[in-house]
C-alpha cells in the first residue's frame, strides 16, 4: 500500500514552483533530507524527465509521476506535493504533447521490480478524480495520508 510508505516530510502541499524542473528541486530535495535519496537524485530526475516524460492528464487534471533508477534511491517512499499553479510537463508517452499539472506523485524505489507496482498503485489512486480533487484542496501531509489511505482501503 502507497499510504504505508508516505512519510509527512515528502507531502508538500500548495507548493510554488514555476517549472517542471523546479518542482524537481523542491519535491526532490524534500526526498534528499528525508533520506530517501542520494544527492544526485534530483539531476537523475532532470534528465529522466526529458528522455521519458511522466505527466498525465486525468480527466482534465493534471498529474506527473517522476523517479530515476535505482542508483540514486537509498529507500523506497513516495513523496506528494500540491502545486500552488499548474505547471507545464511534457505527456507520457510523447514528445511535444504538455499537460498542466497540479499533483506530483515523486517515486523513491531501490528495487526496480518493485517500479511497475508502485506505479500501477498510483494509477489505481489517480484514476480517481475525486480524490485527485480532494488531494488538491488538502491543507497538510496528514490529510493526503489519510485521503490515500481511504482510497487505497476501497480498491
């Protein structure tokens, strides 16, 4: 379960960043103090994103799943930040297509077998525009803990 793995360090809510490549620092560097990541993990995320994007339009809402290998990870979590704006990240699975994005689900994962879970986790979570809704007006870490453990309970 996703919610297991949220530690209240790695949520930010209302976060304001003006690029996808600053929401990086931000949320990437919340990930490095918390000790998920080594310092080369927000780079690895910079250079990840261009090769493989990972933003997603949900029914109009915008969401990113960025990671990076394994090297970069020292344990697994999932970081989650609300954006004060959207911010403009290329599509997956294109080249030029852009989504605006407001929720930012950032992987941490040290055994790559264990990437594909994870992922399908967050989709199974983010297929739902009701608590992709919920999760934006969320105020703190504990409401989005809480709001994914809900969810994740009914799946």
């Amino acid at each position: 379960m996703i919610w297991e793995k949220l530690d209240p360090a790695m949520i930010l809510t209302n976060l304001e960043a003006h690029s996808s490549d600053e929401v990086m620092e931000k949320v990437g560097g919340a990930v490095i103090r918390a000790g998920y990541a080594k310092e080369s993990y927000v780079q690895a995320l910079k250079v990840r994103e261009k090769d493989y994007p990972t933003g997603l339009d949900v029914d109009g809402i915008g969401v990113a799943i960025p990671h990076t290998s394994v090297d970069h990870v020292l344990k697994s979590g999932v970081a989650i930040a609300t954006l004060k704006q959207p911010v403009t990240f290329v599509q997956m699975g294109t080249d030029d297509e852009t989504a605006e994005i407001k929720v930012v689900f950032m992987l941490a994962v040290v055994d790559p077998n264990d990437h594909i879970d994870e992922l399908q986790q967050i989709l199974a979570i983010l297929q739902d525009t009701t608590v992709l809704e919920k999760l934006m007006n969320a105020e703190n870490a504990q409401q989005i803990i809480d709001l994914v453990k809900e969810k994740e309970n009914t799946l």
